[in-house]
C-alpha cells in the first residue's frame, strides 16, 4: 500500500511540473489517504503483534 501511494505522489510531481493542476491534486489527494490508510494498518498490526506476543493476561 504504501508503494501505491509513493506512486501517486510521484504521478502528481509530475503532473504538477507539466502545469496539469487538477491531475496532481488528485492524485496527491489519493496519496495521502492511502498513505493514512497504510499508517492505521501498520499501527494495528504492530499492537496485535506485541499483544500476541505478550500472551493472554499477561
């Protein structure tokens, strides 16, 4: 996930060299929210691992 939204970040550089507005901010727009959405999983994942870890009640 996180590759996409370096993709669509790299897209509206692009884009917005090229003078094409309504491209880039699109296109950064749907960068950041997956970029937000690859920051909630990880976060998840990473408490689910320690608390897996950790064991039941401990």
């Amino acid at each position: 996930m996180l590759s996409w939204a370096l993709i669509f970040f790299v897209v509206a550089i692009i884009a917005a060299v090229f003078g094409f507005g309504g491209v880039a901010a699109a296109s950064a727009g749907i960068a950041q929210i997956l970029f937000f959405i690859f920051l909630v999983l990880f976060v998840v994942s990473l408490v689910m691992g320690l608390a897996r870890r950790r064991g039941p009640l401990a």
